[in-house]
C-alpha cells in the first residue's frame, strides 16, 4: 500500500470563496488597488488584510503590467497645508466633437489632492487667467501658491527678452500679473522635468484611464457636464496617499 498525504484537505484559514468573488468584482468594476479594495470591504463589513486582497488579485491574472524602471533618488517629501501649493497644468481632450482641438484645465491641492477642472476651447493667456481666478473663488482655502510648466500659457520665461524693449526688465506674463493682483506666489518647474508636477501629471493618467477611455462626448457642452461629473466623483474618491480618505474628507467637507 502507497502512503498517502496526511496534509489536509482544506485550510480554515483560506478566504471564503464569497469574499475571493467579491474582490475580483471590484478589482474589474472599479480597477483599483488592494488598499482601495481593503476599504471598500471593509466598508461593507468585511476585513481582509490588503496583502491577502493582492495575492487574490495575481493568482486571478488581474495585476498590472509595469515596465522596467531606472532607480531614482528618493526625495524628502514636504508636508504641505491646504492651499500652501496647488499645481496646475493642461490636457488636451482625445475625443474631439466634430474635430474641434478641446483643453482641459486641471489644479490639484498637493496637501489634500483635492481638484478643480475646467474644459476650454483653445490654451491661451486669456483661457489661463480666466482658470486661476475661477479656481481661487470655488477653492475650499486660501491659496498660496501655484506651481506650473514653462508654457507660453503660464510664462515668459522663453518669450519675455525678445518681447520686452528692456532685456533687464522682461515684461510679466499675463498669468504672472493676475497672481500678483491675487497675491499668489507662482513657481515654475524645471524645463523637461515633468515630474516635478507629478501630481497633477498622475491626476492626468486618472483621467484618461477612468474618464476619456471610459466615455464619448457629441458636444462641448456635454463634455463640460460629465466633467463637472467626473470631478465631484474623483473629490470623493479614496486616496493612498491620504490613507484611505477623500480629498474632500481630508478638507472637512464631507
């Protein structure tokens, strides 16, 4: 006679097959992470600790497939206030209505990833004062600062010596004056350094991937509509970096 294995059969301690179903639905509604997961479960009064949720998820063929990334210098992060530094940037719209070229307007809070967007017609000086003062009346604080690229929409940085009569007095960009007159401080990121505005570049690949890919728009107005949509979801969505609360939570307004 062969001897037979005496390991059991079952372990009591494995995750109910109930539970198991329950995270492949979210992971594939939603496409979220294990932390995410977690809280939605235990929302639901389910705990589960989120390794167990992301051994689940690979064994299921649902993780992410990342490219090979070079190392990169680890930077002390700075704890922002509300308000303290808001970065803003543009997207260009890829579903167009009727071929028309639209822009998305974009400012996130650094300290409580809370956002504002707003879509345009074109990316201009006139289109970019028109955001900031938009912004600074609907922000739930004070703003102190704005962080943004070295566009011609934000910037002389480029343009300003051959535009002004006096190489030593560069004349202000428009978006330059309108910060003045606010009294906000406006930084500009280093020129090809990108990541230097990561948060709202990370809140652009949201965007697209759970946004743009996920809808179609016939008109401006409609895009402006789910936008306003979009945004109220995305201010009430759980964050990593905020453990597990909503911006608008981390702000006192939920």
């Amino acid at each position: 006679l062969e001897n037979k294995s005496r390991r059991p059969k079952t372990n009591p301690n494995e995750t109910s097959i109930r539970i198991k179903e329950r995270i492949i639905e979210l992971r594939k509604d939603k496409n979220q992470c294990a932390k995410k997961i977690g809280w939605d479960l235990r929302e639901e009064g389910i705990n589960i600790h989120f390794q167990t949720i992301q051994k689940i998820i690979k064994t299921e063929g649902l993780t992410r497939k990342y490219r090979s990334r070079k190392i990169k210098t680890n930077y002390l992060k700075k704890q922002w206030l509300p308000g303290e530094m808001v970065e803003i940037d543009i997207k260009w719209v890829p579903s167009r209505p009727k071929g028309d070229r639209l822009y998305q307007f974009t400012a996130i809070d650094s300290a409580s990833r809370w956002r504002y967007l707003k879509a345009y017609s074109f990316q201009s000086n006139v289109f970019a004062v028109r955001f900031l003062k938009e912004l600074v009346f609907v922000a739930p604080f004070m703003i102190q600062s704005v962080k943004t690229d070295n566009g011609s929409c934000f910037t002389n940085r480029y343009l300003g010596h051959a535009m002004s009569k006096d190489p030593l007095n560069v004349r202000l960009h428009d978006f330059d004056v309108s910060c003045n007159n606010l009294n906000i401080t406006h930084y500009l990121i280093d020129p090809g350094k990108p990541a230097q505005n990561g948060k709202v570049e990370r809140s652009h690949r949201t965007d697209q991937e759970k946004f743009y890919d996920q809808l179609r728009f016939k008109s401006f107005e409609e895009l402006q509509y789910k936008l306003k949509l979009w945004n109220m979801y995305y201010n009430n969505t759980k964050h990593c970096a905020l453990a597990g609360k909503t911006p608008n939570q981390v702000l006192g307004l939920s």
